[in-house]
C-alpha cells in the first residue's frame, strides 16, 4: 500500500468527485481510479459506493477515512520533525522541481541566484509535478519550482503558500526542415494527411496545457500522435 493511494481517497471522500479529484491531485482520472481500484484490492472491500452520484463512501470507506486522515496527519508531522533535524544540521535549501525544468532550467537558476546572494547550500529533488506539489504541501521540501498555465493551474491554496514568476516558456510546434530549409510539414493538415506529431506523455502537467491550446484554436488541428 503506498501512502498517495490514502491521499487519493482522503481526495474523493472530500470532494466525492472523481475527475475533481484527479485534477487536484495532477493525474489523469483513469490513472486516479486505478489507484483507487489498487487501494481497494490492498483493502480487500470496496471503499467507494459507485452506484451513487455523487460519489460516497461505503461503510468500510468511511472506517477507512476516519484512520487515513490521523495516519497522514501523524506521518507528515513525522516528516516535518525529521526534516527540522535534518535542516538544522546541514542548513541546506530543498527544492522540489518538475523533471523538465530540473535539467532546464533550475541549474543556470541557481547559478544566477548564487552570484547575487553568496554559497546556497540545496538539494535538488527532480519529481513528476503531482508529487513535486506534494512535497510542498507536505512540508517536505522548502520551495517548489513549477511550469504555471492559466488553463492548467496548480491548484495550491494562495494565502498559504507566496508565489511570484520566475520565467516565461514559449510553447510552440516545431518541425524538421526539407533539404532546402522549408518546413517538413505544415499546420494544420488535413484529416486525410494529418500531420506526425511527437507529443508530451498524457498525464505529462506541459502534455495537458498543449492539448488544451489545441482545442482552444480556432483552426482545426489534424495530428497524427506517433508517440
């Protein structure tokens, strides 16, 4: 049993939503009920009430609930006491940072941060974005560095945790030229020679915002998604 599965359920007992569910907690909502469906397995019962809408819990899931919620309290106040002797024995920065981003862009970040205000002690800890936002909410890390899109927002509480932009990513497409410097291929196809297209991985945070964009289009995108 692992200890986001309790996260996930805590997630659907509150909001008794599934695709809401999912979107708090940065996953697809297939990827959500499997994870629900492995808790249940590891439980041996069912927990959710299916046949209702909205969604509750049976009374396993409620028993289940009630103990979920002083078993991660009691685990992330663990954490944070750990990571309090750990802080104030190496007074090293931790930071949370989306695998993308890890490699680039936190390393000349850093860099640049480090010639402005002396030696940074900091650990890096390269992470999914779901896990790298809960992390933070955890307590776990000090500061979290994520990709920000007004369609794809980080659902994080803003009177609890201070933001500010450290960046701006420009998505666009991107194509090999033919032998005389043209573009390959060129948008926006057609449902008879649709485009080949390499997109991000489904459950990817930059995978959604560039599907979301796409629809968002005026002109209708034909492509052919080959990996």
């Amino acid at each position: 049993m692992e200890t986001k599965w309790l996260e996930d359920f805590v997630s659907l007992a509150e909001t008794r939503s599934f695709s809401r569910s999912a979107q708090l907690r940065h996953v697809t909502q297939p990827a959500f009920s499997r994870r629900i469906q492995s808790l249940e397995a590891w439980a041996g019962t069912d927990l959710v009430d299916r046949s209702s809408y909205p969604t509750r819990l049976t009374p396993a899931g409620q028993t289940l609930y009630d103990q979920a919620l002083e078993m991660l309290q009691a685990l992330q106040s663990t954490r944070a006491m750990l990571r309090a002797h750990t802080a104030a024995a190496q007074d090293v920065i931790e930071f949370a940072v989306p695998h993308t981003l890890a490699f680039t862009f936190f390393p000349s970040w850093l860099s640049g941060l480090r010639e402005i205000s002396g030696p940074i002690k900091s650990r890096l800890i390269a992470l999914n974005v779901h896990d790298a936002v809960m992390r933070l909410v955890e307590g776990s890390c000090d500061l979290l560095i994520a990709y920000h899109h007004a369609a794809q927002p980080i659902q994080l509480d803003a009177e609890r945790y201070e933001m500010m932009p450290l960046g701006r990513e420009l998505l666009a497409p991107y194509v090999r030229p033919n032998e005389q410097g043209a573009p390959l291929y060129a948008l926006p196809g057609t449902a008879s020679q649709p485009v080949p297209y390499l997109a991000y991985a489904p459950g990817a945070y930059l995978g959604r915002a560039v599907d979301q964009l796409v629809k968002q289009g005026g002109t209708p995108v034909h492509l052919d998604r080959i990996y």
